[in-house]
C-alpha cells in the first residue's frame, strides 16, 4: 500500500562539478535504481517479518506481545521520525543521508539476523525503522534532483513508487519463501547484498549540497515518547500498561503544546483547520488499520490456527497483494478523471464489504477461500490510498506539499502500527472471537471515513 509515500523533503541542489558531468544519463539511471531499491527495502520489511512471526516465536519461546513487538518497533520508528528526517536529509544532502540511512539499515538487518534473544531483535528492528525513516524522504530526494526536467521526473518518481508497492506485494511471498529456506534470519539476511548493492551505486550519483532546513527537536521527542509509551500501553497492559498510558497522555499533550508554538513544527496543527486534510488523514489512517492489520492477524490465523507453512502461508496472500500495484495505476487515472472524492467513495466500501465477508471465516474455512476473501480489502485499499493522497496535496499550497504528504505517511504508518497493537491483545485472548472483533472495528472505521469522504468536492480537493 505504498503510492505516493513522499516525507517533507525539498529538491536539493547539486554540486557545480556534477552540472557539468559527461555521465548524465548513466548517472540518472544509476540513482533511480539506487532510489528505488533502497524505498523497496524499506517498504518490503514493513511486511515481509508478519509471515516469519511464528517461527520467530517459537525460535525465543515468545508469546502475543513479543511478536507485536518485533513488528511495531520498526513500524513506530519509522513513522516517528518521518516526521524530521526530511529536514534532516536537506540539512545533510540527500546522497550522504542516503548513504548514511542505507549503511545503518543494512547493518540492522544483519544484528536482526544474529539476535541471540527477542530484546536484541527488538532493538535492532528499532534501529532498522530509524534508518528507514532516514532513507524514505532522501531517496525521493535523490530522484528529484537526477531528473530535473519535469516529464522525466513523473516518469522515474513513478518508477520509485511502483518499487515500493511490488515490495508490499510480494512481502509475504518473500518472507514464507525465506523462512521455508533459510529460516526466519533469513528474511533480514537477504537485505545485506541489497544494501552492498545500493552503496555501489551512489558512487555514480550526484552529490547533493546541505541546505539549511529548521528541525524541530521537542516536537521530535515528545511525538516520539508518546507513541511509544501508547503502544507500550495497549501491547504490554497490566501494571506496566496502566503506568504507560498517562506517561502517553503527558507526553501528547506536551507535543501539542510544543507545535501550537514552534515556527517550524514538525506538525503544523494549523493543517487540521482544513477539512479536506482532516478526511484524507483519517481515511488513510484507517486504510492502513484495515490493511496492515489484517496482514498480521491472517499471517497468524493461517500458520497458529490452521496449521499451514510458512510457505504456503505467504502464498495465500498473493491473491490480495497481486493486484495491489495495477490498482494503484487505476484509481490514480480514476482521480485524474473524475477527482478523488469518486474512487474514494467506491473503495472504501469494497473495502468494508471484504472486512465483512471475513467475518464468516473459522478455523474450518478452506484457506484458498480466506485468501480470497481477502482479495476485496487489498481492491478498496488500494483503489482509495491514490486519490486521498492527492487530494491532501490539493488541499494545501504548493510550497507546504512535501510537508503534508510527509504527515499523510506519517500517519498512515502510526495508525497501521497502532493496529496490530490494538488487535494483536484482541486476538491473543481468544483468537477467532479476537479476529471477529477487529474485522468489525476496521469495517466501523472504514465506514466512518466513506461518510467524511462526501465531504470532498466533487471533481478535486478544495485547495487551501
């Protein structure tokens, strides 16, 4: 579920001598393939670890809590630090934090690969999520500034994002199919020869110049405390969980009251005065606890309840995220007809009418059946996540698009977080009536936001 997954980061300059390269082309091509393999990454281990969770499981001896876990710490790092790591990839220049974001992820992936317990696996998906965020923003940045000429640019980002949605697609795949071969550590093994492969290529791409970019540092860490502290809450519960939560409590209240007065938030609460930017940002908020959420919870159901492999159960998500990428390219030329407001109100009900059907599935149900049941929740999603991507860039100036699509992602990758925390202590007391229950809060959520989405214009986004 990865269209138009840009952070907040502006086109930086090159440096004169490469102005003035002979290598352009090479050097273009190079950087895009460069750009898209490391977005990939980023994307394909977002989904790739859900198949390989219970085998990880049974590998520490770890329960519910310690799987969520082993997703959440990446997802949440990710998603905190998206908020700054543009600013951070301009005040760098986005090849060096490139270079920097990719080196720090491949050598995470290796530690997750020889974590001798689940806390050392934790930690280091921890810092796999930070690098992620690092390379996120500063790879769009690096195609941005490879292709200056407009027709060119919206050919090679639209290469970028189509490499990010074949990662999603296929990450189940991948993971059943390295678990099956090498073993779970094989799913974080695999990213070294990629990540070797990406630094080689920055050799031919241009250097960036730093420019100055303002970074809000208490914005940062409160964002940071309070998300990790709620997930910590709903994940953890007990005694711990009850003393998290008021810690969450201070530490978002802090946040707030540090944006209402910073120049330069790393969330400007003044988006939300704009109607349009609120539907778009609860719509893709609740995509994402749809999607990603199911993803864990049937990764589960069909390994932990109906016994299959690791293998097979990564197969049958390949009716569901096969299609993903193709719709994409549907709903964005639906939105460039007719305005987001169209594909959004279509998709978000197939996707709830899929979260319904689910409801009917036991441990009895034949598994190609739930695979294709799944099959209309991956059609809504995608046919929705496009259209309310560019209506939130509608719905604010020019100069503030970077910045808004950065809080779209940001919040699409908490939510999804967030998701599995909530419903992973659904399902872990009592699985199929814990599935139940999260398939209905997901279809209520889902049917909330069709309802904000006829507050959209009819042929685009009301602009700011």
């Amino acid at each position: 579920m990865t269209t138009n997954q840009m952070s907040r980061s502006h086109e930086p300059g090159l440096e004169q001598e490469d102005l003035g390269s002979g290598s352009g082309k090479p050097s273009a091509t190079l950087t895009l393939t460069a750009a898209l393999l490391g977005f990939a990454l980023t994307c394909l281990d977002a989904s790739v670890v859900n198949v390989a969770l219970p085998t990880i499981g049974s590998s520490f001896g770890a329960g519910m809590s310690g799987l969520q876990w082993v997703v959440d710490a990446y997802t949440l790092a990710f998603a905190a630090l998206m908020l700054s790591t543009g600013a951070f990839s301009d005040r760098t220049g986005a090849s060096r934090a490139y270079a920097l974001g990719t080196a720090v992820f491949t050598l995470a992936s290796v530690a997750c690969g020889l974590a001798p317990d689940l806390p050392a696996l934790i930690g280091a998906r921890v810092v796999q999520g930070v690098a992620a965020a690092v390379v996120l923003p500063a790879s769009l940045a690096l195609v941005r500034q490879a292709y200056p000429e407009p027709a060119r640019r919206a050919r090679a980002v639209a290469a970028w994002a189509a490499g990010g949605s074949l990662a999603v697609a296929l990450g189940p795949v991948a993971g059943g199919a390295l678990t099956t071969a090498w073993g779970w550590r094989g799913i974080f093994f695999v990213n070294l020869p990629v990540g070797v492969a990406i630094l080689v290529l920055l050799v031919r791409a241009p250097r960036s110049r730093p420019r100055p970019a303002p970074l809000d540092l208490p914005g940062q860490l409160t964002a940071v405390v309070a998300l990790a502290a709620l997930a910590f809450a709903v994940i953890e519960g007990g005694t711990a969980g009850r003393v998290a939560l008021p810690v969450a409590v201070v530490a978002g209240a802090a946040f707030l009251w540090i944006e209402s007065r910073q120049a330069h938030p790393v969330v400007p609460l003044g988006l939300f005065r704009n109607r349009t930017v609120v539907t778009t940002v609860a719509a893709g908020s609740a995509v994402s606890v749809a999607f990603y959420s199911m993803v864990f919870v049937f990764s589960l159901f069909f390994q932990q309840v109906q016994h299959h492999s690791a293998l097979y159960s990564g197969l049958l998500f390949l009716p569901m995220t096969g299609l993903i990428a193709v719709t994409n390219v549907v709903a964005g030329k639906l939105t460039g007809r007719y305005g987001p407001r169209l594909p959004m109100l279509v998709g978000q009900p197939v996707a709830v009418a899929g979260l319904l059907a689910l409801l009917t599935v036991d441990a009895r149900t034949p598994p190609v059946l739930v695979a294709l049941l799944l099959v209309p929740l991956a059609l809504g999603c995608a046919l929705t996540v496009p259209p309310l991507t560019t209506a939130m860039l509608d719905a604010v100036p020019a100069e503030r698009a970077g910045l808004a699509a950065g809080v779209l992602n940001a919040a699409r990758q908490v939510s999804g977080g967030l998701g599995i925390a909530v419903f992973g202590a659904l399902v872990a007391s009592g699985f199929e009536a814990g599935m139940r229950l999260s398939l209905a809060v997901s279809a209520a959520l889902l049917t909330v936001t069709s309802a904000l989405s006829f507050r959209l214009s009819g042929r685009s986004a009301s602009r700011a």
